[in-house]
C-alpha cells in the first residue's frame, strides 16, 4: 500500500502557479495588474497534511482557489492526481473537482441555510451522480458518522447546530465525493479552541481512515505545527520557506518565519513577553517592493535585497528558504529559549 | 474512533428554531390577512351570495339609493351595486395576483442570473430595465392596448411589465450578494453547473424578499387595474369591474352617489388590507428590519 | 476624586438581561470585578459566555432592547448606575472609553479619518477646531503613526486594519480615561500586527495611567498582558485569579480544560488533543446547577442541582466550583 503510493502521482502538484487581477486602486486610481499569487511551486503528496501559513493579503487564500479555478491562474500547472487542471474543458473540470474539494473558515457561510443537512452532504453526489437514491442515502449516514455528527443531524438546518457541528458537516459534504485532496481554508479559525480541538481530531481521523490529503491554510502556526507534516510560508504572493514543519518551526530560517513565531502567543506567563520583531505591515499586493518582496520589513535587510530577489534554495537539510543571508543572520530565536518555571 | 459525538441539542447561542409562519404577525397583518381573506371569499362566493345577476336589468328601478331589496341600491340600468362589486372583485383580483406573478417570475429570471454572472448578462439586463422604466407606465399601458387591443389579459401585461424592474432589481440585488457567498463557492468546488446554483443556492434567499415585495406591489396593481378599467382599457362592458363602475358612475353622480362611491371604498379597503398585510409582513420577514437577527 | 484611589473600576455583582418583561432573559449573571490603576484584568471566555456583553455593560453600550443592573458601578470613583442616559453619555469617551475588535465598523466609511478625530475631540476635550486638529497629529504620534498630517486627509477604507486600530487607540485615549474596555482590540488582526498593538495598549497604559479590561477569546494574549485573569462561562466568571497563578495553578475544571487544549495544540509533540465535549450552553439558558456540568469530566449529581458561588481557594484567587469548596 505504502509503496504503491509514492507510485501514484501526488495529491495536488503545482509548478509556479500565477494568479493576477485586475483591480482598480482605491480612489479613482488606473486599472492595474495585482500578481496575488507570484510562481508558487507546491506539492501535497497522498494521504499528506500540508500546511500554507502567512498574514492576510500574502496570496494563501487565493492560492487555494486557484487549485479548483475558483480563482483565476494566469500561469503555471496545476496538476490533481496527475491530471491537468488549469487545461481541462468543462466536464473534464467537474470531474477533477470530485477529487478535490474545498473547507472554508466560515462554518455558516459555506453552507446553504435553507438546506436541511442531510440534503448539503448529498448534494455532491447528486451532482456527480455517484450511486442510486439508496446507496446515496447510506453515503450520508456514514459521512455524518465519519465526522461525529449524530444521526439526527441529517434532518436538522444548520442553523440549529453550533459551529464546531457545522464545521463537520462542511467536512462531510467536502468528503462525499471521496476526493483526494481536501483544501482547507482556515476551517478553525472561527471556532472556539475547545471547539477548535474537536474538530482537528475530527480532521485527524478522516485523514486515517480515508487516506485524503489536505492542504491547511491557516494563518495559526500552533494548529499548522500541530496537523501538518510539511510547511509552506507565504509573503506576498510567493514562498519564502519550506519545509518538515517540525524544523520550520522550531528553527525558522527566513526572517519572516521567525517573526511570525516569535509573534505566536503562548499560554503562560512565565515566558519573556515577545517583543515585536516585524514592525510595519504587509505591502499592499499592488505595491511589491523591488529586490526580495520581503526587504521593507526585514530587520536584516541589507543594500541586495533591495536590489536582488533570493530565490528559494536548499538549506541541506530538506527545508528550502528564500533569503541571502540565512546563513548569516544570528541563531537565537526570541522564543527559542524558554524558560518554563515558577510554581 | 471517531472523535467525541456532540448532542445536537446543546448547540450554540440561543437555538434559532423555525417559527410558526404566522407566530409574530403583529396586529397590522393580521387586519390586513382578515380583510384579504374577506375580500377573496366574497368573490369567489359572489353567485351564492347574491340573489341577482350582475348583468340583470331592471329598467322600473335604476338609480335608486339603498334598500332590503338593494343593500347598496341600482345603477343607471337598474343593476344590484352590491352584485356588481361582488363580481367585479374577481377580476381586479385576478387580473392583479395575475400580473404580479408575471413580474416575479420575469423578475427572478432576468435578475437572477443577471446578479448571479453580473458582468455582460447583468449590462444587458440591466439597460433593458432601465428602457422599461423610463417610460411612464400610463404610457406602457397604452402602448399595449394599442398593440394588442383592450381585455383583462392586456391589462394584465401591462400591469405586469410595470412591476418587472422592480422585482428585477430586488432578486439581482440580493443574487449579488449570494453569489459571492461562501456555500456557493463550495456548490461550484463541487462541480454543480451554473443553473443548478441558481435554481438550489440562490433562488432560495429570494424568496422571502420576493413575498414581501409580491405583498407591496399589490396594492399598487389593484389600483393599476381599477384605472385602466376606469380608463376603459380593460374589461369589455357588461362584464363588471370596480373601475369600469366607477368610470360609468361618474355620469350619473348627480342622481346617486352609491354607484361610484361603494366601488371607491371596496378599492380602498382592500388596497389598505393589502398594504397592512405587507407592512406586517415585512417586519415579520425581512431581517434588516428586525433587531439582533443574525 | 479618583487621584486618591488606586481603584479606577469598581463593580459589583453586574447583570445584563434582554427581552420584554413577560420573558426577560438573563444573560450575565452577576459579576464583580475590581481593576485598579495601570493595571490590566482580562476577561476570556469563550463566544457566548457573555465577556463581551460585560464589556459593553461597562460603556452602558449594550444592544438595544437589553437591561443592565448592578450593585455598584464606579469608574474612577463616580457612580454610573445612578446616571441617566445623557450624563453617562458625557462620561463616555472621557473617564471610560473603549476599543473595538474590528476598527473599520467603528469609523464611518464616508468621513475623513481627520474629520471623525476633530468631532470627537472638540466634544471630549471642548478644544477648538484648529486645537483639535494639532490635538489628533500628537495622539497619533503617540501610538506611532508617523505621517499623521496625510492619514488624518484619508478615508478610513484607505488604511490597513492594523493603521486604523492604532488610530482608534489613540482617539480613545485622547481625553485620558481612567478604564480602556478594550474587546478583542486585536482578533482582526494579523499575529504579527496583534504583537505590535498589545506592546502599544501597554505602553499607553503607563502613560496614561489607566486601568484596562482586555476581553479575549485568546488565553495565549492574556497570558503576556493581563494582570489577572477572569474566566467567563454562560454569563459568569467561574475562576479568576493573578495570571501568573491562574496559568501555574488553574482549579476550575473549565480553566483547566482550556488551558490543556491551547498547550496540547501549541506543542509539538501531542498526538491526540484532549477536547471539552460538547459546546457551552445558550447564554440565556445555562440549564440547572453549574453550567459546565454537562461537560465537565468531573461533574457529580451535585453540580446539577446548585450554582457554586465564587470562593477563595487562595490569595486573590476565587473559583467556583463545588469540588474547590472541599
């Protein structure tokens, strides 16, 4: 089975994907040519977790909907289990989006209010028409198992359930078609954590049992770190590290990845209160800066990186970073060191 | 091992559970709903309850004021009033539920996809529309009688066109809106086609604005329809109708009044029924209008 | 007045009911909190346990259709409770201001930045125009918005959340109030702005001298900048205690379950997440007893048939649960 598996090709394979728009600037600006997502390479090998962390307005969201041209890619490949996605007519495309579906933050919003339950997880396979009234019937009773969803849910508005319930149903209704690959839009960020908690494992036990593979985008390091195997990090529409989340996280290469842990919150007192390692904000996605898109940022920028993007290169270590200097930048890490203590 | 089942019961906040359709009607609603209904009986029974024909002439007693025999008195040609109204209920009734449904069911297909695509579709729907509406509808109506001649059925139409902008408008607005929604990106994800988002993730949200909406073009087609028959672009004499009696009241207003005022009032009465039961609706459907609706 | 007090916020025993007399509905049930000067306590919780609903009970803000009653609400040593709407109105924004979590709703879209900052501060400070107008480039100074002269000419669609946050900070520092009610100042921002403006909260509550209630959903953020912490559940605080101690010895079976859920995630190493089952009860409806009862691990008959009062188990920490009375 395992090595069966490598055989087949990944999940979802995306090679430099681009995905521009046009918008107008606020005001009475021109028309002008947003890049929100800039040559993304990504991969998200079967039965794999693969997390997409970065702020708002870094292209993550975007991205995701690139992958089932939800959003539109101007450029690249995007290949689902092999097969082209960015090239495929109109009924190729509605097949491929049997094997990949889509999670998103917004319990509620992502799904019809004036749909009983039973009839939102259903309706993926009405529309692929997988199977007959009967068997359809049992698929639902069993997707709502599957994500820990009682029996009478089925008959139920989602409005009647809480948002952890809703969550699951998303999931159920995300797993009718049996797909391959699950984007997960930050479906916990609207949740409670003991909510939040639940559903992770809801997500955890799919995952066993039905070998799907997900993309998480999240902008929550603690639950990327917690579910996925591998780490994307994403600035301004491009990648500028990537690795086994473990060492992403716990030894952060690039600039930005140790801001943003070093901007993560932790539960106790005791640790030194963190100091603000970026300042500014993110560009606007209309305005990226010249050299590396990061530089303006950066408290180690230096004259090349105005003038000179890095591109992402090896570390040696199977994490690729996208900076000059990584070598070179000091070791300690302003959460590295914890000083765990008191009563 | 799934992870640990939760109760459905204990759900967050406090549970919205589905009303009864009618729990909440304010006092408004239900005047108006009572005076429809009255209204709507009274039409349909108008062969059980009157002991005349509507077309039955009495030469010996024309114009004469309210009786036992005429609770609302005769007309010129000696017709009961009250068996007139009656009758003529039905067609401003029909004729008016007629057109609005028409302009619903035109509104919702040129503003659903026209909100749902926006781009070209919504342009082109959307400068028709505002071709329609800038003609005063007065002068619409009379375009199509000249087209098609009078009757009930081109009074219908023209009450109808009428109203299509304005139900247009309403379901693009709220298709807009619906369309950008989260679940309906999830139904394209899961491959469903164009139409059936439409049909099964929009439309459904169009529908309660679409009620309310049908309840306040009511009144406005009811008094639509009188005029035109006033006019005499309707109904065809001697088929009654309130505002064909009205306008051939009018001649004779000098020997009785009953004629032409018991038609007013029974037009007034219902259009105020129809507003009141609008207005109550309203509150009771349309979210914005209710606090802390979530 | 309140230079002598160290106290800037004393209530006692607040509640927040909604609906008309036939079927009113209580949804904060009574609680007490002290926050003295220069001090921050947080009230955490999770959505619908009523920690925001207390916050705007604080500003008299709560939706309308809702009724707020206490005991005793003093801020900065003056009565709010005996004050008609009018009176309260002049006290807000001066001796008790607030900071919303989204900064964008809390401004209109069709003003000038500049023009919205000049209203409210010739109505809180009684300056004039051209006062007001060097008023706002200090404040925004002060919460290190550099170029003020060109983001007071703005609108506020044309700046980040995390600029229009820093700008809401300043506005609402601006007449120098003894309590921030600051709900959630920093959710609708991105992790990295969230250090920046907490780090600008604290450092403007040195300067001003005020007393702050953070309302948060994030036990991670209350643990960096509160002083001490009130755990809300169903429209109570059920444990509150000095942060140090509420995060190294946490007694509510609640506190706990919270707490062991955010370290699980936040670590590693954890392969399966302990969850609390089920979700927190409607805030109108918290059923008999504890409201935690039914998803409380430890829970006996007990816990169903009364409500545990707040009691002391240490200095300054109270809980209430049956099983600490013991």
């Amino acid at each position: 089975m395992q090595a069966r598996r490598d055989e087949l090709p990944p999940s979802v394979d995306v090679r430099d994907l681009v995905v521009q728009f046009r918008v107008r600037a606020p005001g009475v600006g021109p028309r002008v040519v947003v890049r929100a997502v800039d040559g993304v390479s990504l991969r998200v090998g079967r039965g794999a977790t693969v997390g997409l962390v970065g702020e708002s307005g870094s292209g993550k969201s975007t991205f995701g909907r690139a992958l089932l041209r939800l959003a539109p890619a101007s450029g690249g490949s995007v290949r689902i289990e092999g097969e082209d996605v960015l090239g495929a007519g109109h009924r190729e495309l509605r097949a491929l989006r049997q094997r990949a579906q889509m999670v998103f933050q917004n319990p509620i919003g992502s799904l019809n209010t004036r749909m009983r339950v039973g009839r939102i997880v259903r309706e993926p396979l009405d529309i692929q028409r997988i199977g007959d009234r009967v068997s359809r019937r049992a698929r639902v009773r069993e997707l709502l198992d599957q994500v820990g969803l009682p029996r009478d849910a089925e008959g139920r508005y989602p409005h009647e359930l809480s948002g952890g319930q809703q969550q699951r149903i998303a999931l159920a209704r995300a797993l009718a078609s049996a797909p391959s690959l699950i984007i997960c839009d930050e479906p916990v960020a609207a949740l409670d954590v003991s909510i939040q908690a639940q559903v992770l494992e809801v997500l955890k036990d799919v995952q066993r049992a039905t070998g799907v593979s997900y993309l998480f985008i999240s902008h929550d390091l603690n639950v990327v770190r917690h579910l996925a195997h591998e780490t994307y990090v994403m600035y301004l529409g491009g990648v500028v590290e990537h690795g086994p989340s473990a060492s992403v996280f716990a030894s952060p290469r690039h600039p930005y990845t140790r801001g943003l842990v070093a901007a993560t919150p932790v539960a106790d007192p005791e640790r030194a209160r963190r100091s603000p390692l970026l300042r500014g904000e993110i560009p606007s996605p209309m305005e990226v800066p010249p050299g590396c898109r990061f530089h303006t940022r950066c408290p180690f920028a230096e004259e090349r990186c105005r003038e000179e993007a890095p591109v992402l290169g090896e570390t040696g270590d199977g994490g690729r970073v996208a900076c000059h200097f990584w070598r070179e930048l000091p070791r300690e890490d302003p959460r590295a060191a914890p000083t765990r203590g008191g009563a | 091992m799934s992870a640990v089942p939760v109760s459905v019961r204990d759900a967050t906040g406090p549970t919205v559970t589905v009303p009864r359709w009618w729990r909440g009607l304010s006092w408004r609603a239900l005047v108006g709903a009572g005076g429809v209904a009255a209204f709507l009986v009274a039409a349909v029974l108008a062969g059980a309850v009157s002991p005349y024909s509507p077309d039955a002439l009495a030469i010996g007693s024309r114009l004469e004021g309210p009786s036992a025999a005429h609770l609302l008195g005769t007309d010129q040609l000696g017709r009961d009033v009250l068996t007139r109204i009656l009758y003529g209920l039905r067609p401003s009734l029909e004729s008016g539920f007629a057109a609005i449904m028409m302009a619903a069911v035109v509104g919702v297909a040129l503003g659903l996809p026209s909100g749902y695509f926006g781009s070209l579709v919504d342009t082109v729907v959307t400068r028709v529309l505002d071709l329609l509406v800038a003609w005063p509808a007065v002068f619409l109506a009379l375009a199509i009688v000249l087209l098609l001649g009078t009757g009930e059925l081109q009074v219908i139409v023209a009450i109808g066109l009428a109203e299509v902008p304005v139900f247009s408008r309403l379901v693009r607005s709220i298709a807009m809106v619906a369309a950008r929604s989260d679940h309906v990106v999830a139904a394209r994800a899961a491959g469903a086609s164009s139409l059936r988002i439409m049909l099964r993730h929009v439309l459904p949200f169009v529908v309660t604005p679409l009620v309310v909406q049908f309840a306040i073009a009511a009144p406005q087609a009811l008094v639509a329809e009188a005029s035109l028959n006033y006019l005499g672009l309707g109904t065809h004499p001697p088929a009654p109708s309130l505002g064909a009696m009205v306008s051939e009241g009018q001649s004779f207003l000098a020997y009785a009044a009953g004629p032409i005022v018991f038609p007013i009032l029974v037009i007034v009465a219902l259009v105020v029924s129809l507003t009141l039961l609008a207005d109550g609706l309203q509150d009771r459907l349309d979210p914005r209008s209710r606090i802390g609706a979530r | 007045m309140a230079a002598g007090t160290e106290t800037v916020l004393d209530v006692e025993n607040l509640r927040v009911s909604s609906g008309a007399r036939g079927e009113r509905r209580v949804l904060v049930r009574g609680v007490s909190l002290t926050v003295g000067r220069r001090r921050t306590v947080a009230l955490v919780g999770e959505s619908g346990s009523g920690k925001t609903l207390t916050g705007l009970a604080l500003m008299g803000l709560t939706p309308a259709g809702t009724a707020v009653a206490a005991e005793r609400l003093l801020v900065g040593g003056v009565d709010l409770t005996r004050m008609s709407e009018p009176e309260f109105a002049r006290v807000r924004g001066r001796r008790i201001a607030m900071v919303f979590q989204n900064p964008m709703e809390a401004l209109n879209p069709v003003l000038r930045v500049g023009h919205q900052f000049s209203q409210v501060l010739t109505r809180n400070l009684g300056v004039s125009r051209s006062d007001a107008r060097d008023r706002a480039r200090e404040l925004l100074d002060s919460v290190g918005v550099s170029d003020a002269r060109r983001r007071l000419g703005q609108y506020p669609f044309e700046m980040s959340g995390g600029m229009l946050q820093r700008m809401m900070i300043a506005l609402a520092l601006a007449a120098e109030p003894d309590l921030l009610v600051a709900d959630e100042p920093t959710t609708a921002l991105d992790t990295t702005l969230q250090a920046q403006v907490m780090a600008l909260l604290a450092e403007r509550r040195e300067d001003v001298g005020m007393g702050m209630v953070l309302v948060s959903h994030d036990l991670g953020l209350v643990a960096e900048y509160a002083d001490e912490v009130n755990v809300m559940y169903a429209g109570r605080v059920v444990e509150r205690a000095p942060t140090r101690e509420m995060f190294a010895s946490p007694v509510h079976p609640y506190t706990l379950a919270l707490l062991r859920t955010v370290r699980e995630i936040a670590s590693p190493g954890t392969d399966r997440l302990s969850s609390i089952p089920g979700s927190p009860p409607p805030l109108d409806d918290p059923g008999s007893g504890c409201a935690f009862a039914p998803r409380c691990s430890f829970a006996t008959a007990e816990c169903t048939a009364v409500v545990p009062e707040l009691k002391g188990v240490a200095e300054g920490h109270d809980v209430a649960c049956v099983r600490s009375e013991r």
